[in-house]
C-alpha cells in the first residue's frame, strides 16, 4: 500500500475526454471515415465536383427526348397497324404492280374514300355495304416525286366486264380489284400501292391531331339531311376556320353547297384536296408533334390498304418530307373527257 506521502509529491494524471462530432444531415459522408482512412493510411479521394448545366447540355437532352418521342410515336405506329391491319383482297393485290420502299424510290397510290354507309343513312346515293368511291386521287410520292391527281367521280370511263359507267360505280361493283384496273385502264398509269380511306374513323384521326385549320369560302351543306333528319350540317364561313373530324369529314362530303348552288364535283375534289393539304400542315405543326403518339396510334384505324405497316410508314415520311403540290383535277362538268385533256393531266402528274 502506497503512503499518502508518495501520492501528493507526484504530478496530477489529467483527464482525457473524447468528443465525437454528429455528421452534417443531409451530407454524403462524414469526418470519422475521413478520419479512419487516415489511421488505416489510405488517403482520401477528392469529392467529385457537381457538373455545371450549360447550354450544351440542355440542348442535348433536349435532342435525346425529341428522338425517344419520334421512336415511341413510330412504335406506337407499328403496333396499331399490327393490330388494325386489314388488306386488300387478293385479287387486289395481284393487280397492283411492286415498287421500292415509299421514302426513296417513286411510288403510285390510289386513294379511294368509300361512301359506306350505316343503314340507318337516309343521305340520297349512299349505300350500305360496299358503297361507291367517294374520291378518288392518285398520288404520285417518294424519290423526289410529289404530284396528285384527283379523278371526279362522275367521270364515264370504260369499267372492264360493266361497260361505261362512272368511274365511281367500279368501286361498287368490284371492290378494290376493279377500282384499280379501271383506273390504270382510263388514266394508263401503273398503280403500286392502294388505300382505301374509312369515314368512320376518320373524324377520330383529325381530332386526334387537335382539329385542323381550312382556308375556302362559305359552306353549308346537310349531310344525311341536316339535324332534323338526324344527320349533320356544316355552316363554315368564308376565310379560315379551325375544325374538328366531324365538320372535316362533312366538308369532304359535301356535295351541295348551300352558300353557292353553282358547285360541281369538281369544286367538292379541290375542296377534298385542300382538306389533305390541311391535315399536312396540321401534321407538321408543333402542336401536332405534342401529339404525335396518338396520332400515330390513329393513322392505321382510319385506312386500309396493302402496305404492311413499315411501307405504310414510309409513305407517311415521303409525305412529311415532301411539299404541297399544285392541286390538280381530271374531268369535266358533263362527265366526258377528252383523250387530249386526259394525256395532258397524265403527263403533268407523271412529271412531278
């Protein structure tokens, strides 16, 4: 036992005491690894710095979502054309002559709009079932070509195995097939592709893409008879207006004009042609490209055709990628043209 006399003539032990220091909330790390690296003699990396958003950056990002929408949109394409697909007969398609892909090689479309109707339609001339053709238009596309031309659907043409008849009334008699051989008979020009606009679906199309603006004078028609009898009427005034895919497909279908009784067929294929130029315009609009997927998810619904959904979104690329062409029409007010007038038209279309 030590004496008290040895403890107080020695120095005083001190009290050592540790603090350890509470991590920062919120921080990435804290100064006991750092601390720890250091005892274990690792050295301590660097903190990365936070890159700086610049405009550079912004623009790539910026590149990357329009891509990713583009290719979503184009799936989005592929897919409803899948599920919707509905081609032609055979018979159809052994009249059509092959072309290259729509996007580089020059291809001829036939477009045809059927008058199908329900048959709860009371409008004069329609049909239920395989109607007529309510419009038809070639359309020349792809390779640098772009030229269309609308034939009116009083035109009295030579209908192989129906005599002469109005061109309209192939359709009618013979389905696509004949409408297709009919057409290459009276114009002499090879078709490639064929694709026959739905009116039932097309309004969803148009409204899909937010409506579309047209530019033309005073309409007003009664489709199917009006309101009162349960159908539509149109009143748009003259200049620009901005529609939806009811009043477009009514202005289509137009084919007594109330604002000028003097309108023929003729006026009502110019009028659908500008309806097409419309819907272009619409399509390449910034509003439109907001709605891409849809869009694409409603193209398919409103056609068929032939083209399988990859050649159908080449011609709808051609299409984008191409201007407006001069609008042209083949016929006349009695339904009788002339072989010279039918060359020139021709050859103008071929040319463009």
């Amino acid at each position: 036992m030590r004496s008290p006399a040895n403890t107080e003539g020695r120095a005083a032990k001190p009290d050592y005491r540790v603090y350890r220091s509470r991590r920062p909330w919120l921080s990435r790390g804290g100064d006991g690894d750092g601390l720890a690296a250091l005892r274990d003699g690792r050295r301590r990396e660097p903190r990365r710095a936070r890159r700086r958003l610049t405009a550079g950056r912004v623009v790539r990002w910026l590149a990357l979502a329009v891509v990713a929408w583009i290719a979503i949109s184009a799936v989005a394409f592929l897919v409803s054309a899948q599920l919707q697909q509905s081609t032609v007969s055979g018979a159809a398609n052994s009249a059509l002559g092959g072309a290259g892909y729509p996007l580089w090689s020059p291809n001829t479309i036939l477009v045809l709009g059927s008058d199908e109707r329900t048959p709860e339609t009371r409008e004069p001339g329609a049909q239920a079932g395989v109607g007529r053709a309510d419009s038809i238009m070639l359309m020349r596309i792809g390779g640098g070509a772009n030229s269309r031309l609308s034939i009116a659907r009083d035109t009295i043409v030579d209908v192989p195995g129906a005599g002469r008849q109005k061109i309209n009334a192939a359709f009618a008699i013979g389905g696509t097939s004949l409408a297709v051989r009919t057409v290459e008979a009276f114009t002499g020009v090879d078709v490639n592709h064929v694709v026959v606009v739905s009116f039932e679906n097309f309004p969803a199309l148009i409204d899909a893409m937010g409506g579309i603006t047209y530019r033309g004078g005073c309409v007003v028609s009664r489709i199917n008879g009006g309101f009162r009898n349960g159908g539509y009427t149109l009143r748009l005034p003259a200049g620009k207006s901005h529609i939806d895919g009811r009043q477009a497909l009514a202005l289509a279908r137009t084919r007594k004009n109330e604002c000028n009784r003097r309108e023929d067929d003729l006026t009502r294929v110019r009028r659908q042609q500008k309806v097409i130029a419309a819907m272009r315009r619409r399509l390449l609009s910034p509003a439109a490209f907001a709605r891409l997927p849809l869009i694409s998810w409603r193209v398919p619904n409103a056609l068929r055709s032939d083209m399988s959904g990859p050649t159908l979104l080449g011609l709808f690329g051609a299409l984008a990628a191409a201007g407006t062409p001069e609008s042209r029409v083949l016929g006349s007010a009695n339904g009788v043209v002339s072989q010279d007038a039918k060359q020139a038209a021709v050859q103008r279309f071929l040319a463009g």
